[in-house]
C-alpha cells in the first residue's frame, strides 16, 4: 500500500476516535451503544435512543446516518439531536456509526444501512417498533448512504416510508458531467478511487442512486438545501428525477443556510463554520418543519 495513503488512514482514525473520545468523557451521551450482529461479518455500531415517558406499544422507526465526506466524524456528533428527535417524533432512534471509505470502500457503508433497517424489522416486537413507520435520514454523505439504502432495500421488497436527504450528495457521474463544479473538486481529491470505488464503479446504482434508472415506488423524500453550497445542484437533481418518477418530494431550501448547519448546531460540535446562533436558528427551523412533514 502507498505509504502516503497508509499515514493518511492512520490520521483519519485517530481524528476520529479523539472525537468519539472527547463527546464521550463528557459523560452525557445519551444514546445506548448497541452492535447489531450480523452472520459472516463485523456488527454495525450504533446508539439507541427512546423517547422518554413513551407508552406507545409500538413507536416509529427512524435510521439516522451522519455525515463527513464519508471518512470524517462520529455519530456521537448527533446524540443530542437524535434524543430530540426521537422526543419530537415519538420514535425509536438508531444512529448509525458506520464504518468509513478509508476503513472499507463501498458498497460496505451501504449495506450497514441496510441490515440496521433489516435487523430491527426482523426485531421489531422486541423494540415496539411500528414496521409500517420507517424513516431513513441523513446528511450529505450520510444522505448519500440512506438513498443507495432505501433503493437497495426496495429491491429485496423492503419498503420504508419516508426519506429524509439534507443537503444530499446523490450521484458521483455529477448529472451526467454537467456539473462541473462538484466534479472538479471530488475528483482533486486524492486516492478517492482507490480508497472508495475499489469494488463498485462511480457510475453503479449504489454509487449515484440519483443515477438509477428505476426510481419507482420509493418512499415520499424531503430534500433540504442549502443556498451557500455547491451540493444544492444534486438535491434540486436528485429530486427532479424523483417526481419524474412518481415519487412525492418536499424540497426545503434555506438560502442563508450553510452546508453542515443541521449537525453541527449541537452542544457535541464545539466550533465549525456553520455553528452560529443564526445558523442555530435555521437548524431548529429545519428540523421543526421535517418533523411535522413526517408526522
């Protein structure tokens, strides 16, 4: 292996476990860390939370799936907006640690996402978890991992109900080649073939789901954008194609918004350039206006 790329593994490793460190040493998570097992392969880490004083027999069921670029940050990063959540929602929440590109290429990430879907129909008596009320939502990258989901499990005939896709990444063909902008700075990015696309193509459907040619009877999507953000062009194209699809979409653009605003506004993200009281205020806004959509 390059040594250049060995180093570059060791550093994004270590970069993230001093996040989950330090989140942790706070001693305020919140979410139960629980492994699912799966046969033949390593369990998925995630955090469990439920709504406090719930007496629903059976709750919603919402996938939660952080973002990062698909190599950087921790689900712990989401803890407190995953309590929130699931007290605004009155849902059982799982926020998904899934393994990054530098650790295993695609599709690895997407399947993570799958068999947490999976396992906790398969479970769901267990967890009071209604199996007619399941939400898949992410961001940017993580909302690039929940589209390939959603589409992979409605190909085993696993139907969930709603995707929630904030300021998504949908398609690393970036519209066919005409969207440069995106195109030219992922594709500056170096070892981005042989750290991400060592087992499936760019232009596979796990991919670029907003490349898929067969988009039928996917759930209803809320689609959020950001005004100040060269990803806005995959939402507005990823969402077309759904209606054009059938699909019903609620697409949410914030024009004063900043890429990252809905993660990073939480007591776990101590400084970033989308982490202000005004992006706060957006934050709040956008989740409010999610949460009433999928209620």
């Amino acid at each position: 292996m390059n040594i250049k790329l060995s180093l570059l593994k060791i550093f994004l490793r270590s970069k993230r476990s001093l996040t989950a460190a330090r989140i942790k040493l706070t001693g305020n998570v919140k979410g139960k860390k629980f492994v699912i097992p799966r046969e033949n392969k390593d369990g998925v880490l995630t955090y469990l939370y439920n709504p406090i004083n719930n007496c629903e027999n059976e709750r919603p069921l919402l996938v939660n799936v952080h973002g990062g670029a698909w190599i950087m940050n921790d689900a712990l990063k989401m803890d407190t907006m995953c309590q929130s959540l699931s007290e605004k929602l009155g849902a059982f929440v799982v926020n998904v640690n899934y393994k990054k590109a530098d650790e295993q290429a695609f599709p690895y990430p997407q399947y993570e996402v799958v068999d947490t879907v999976k396992y906790f129909l398969q479970n769901s008596e267990q967890y009071r978890i209604d199996k007619n009320r399941v939400v898949l939502m992410g961001y940017s990258a993580g909302a690039h991992l929940c589209a390939a989901a959603v589409q992979m499990l409605r190909d085993e005939g696993i139907f969930v109900n709603r995707q929630v896709l904030c300021y998504p990444f949908a398609d690393f063909t970036y519209g066919g080649g005409t969207q440069t902008e995106i195109m030219q700075t992922i594709d500056t990015v170096e070892f981005i073939d042989e750290v991400m696309f060592c087992n499936i193509p760019k232009n596979h459907n796990i991919s670029s789901p907003a490349q898929n040619p067969n988009l039928a009877d996917l759930p209803a999507t809320i689609i959020t954008t950001c005004g100040n953000d060269s990803l806005a062009v995959q939402g507005y194209f990823y969402a077309e194609r759904l209606r054009e699809a059938g699909i019903k979409v609620d697409h949410l653009h914030y024009e004063k918004a900043l890429h990252g605003y809905i993660e990073c506004n939480w007591p776990q993200t101590l400084k970033d350039a989308s982490k202000s009281p005004d992006q706060e205020k957006i934050c709040l806004e956008t989740i409010d206006a999610i949460v009433n959509l999928i209620k």
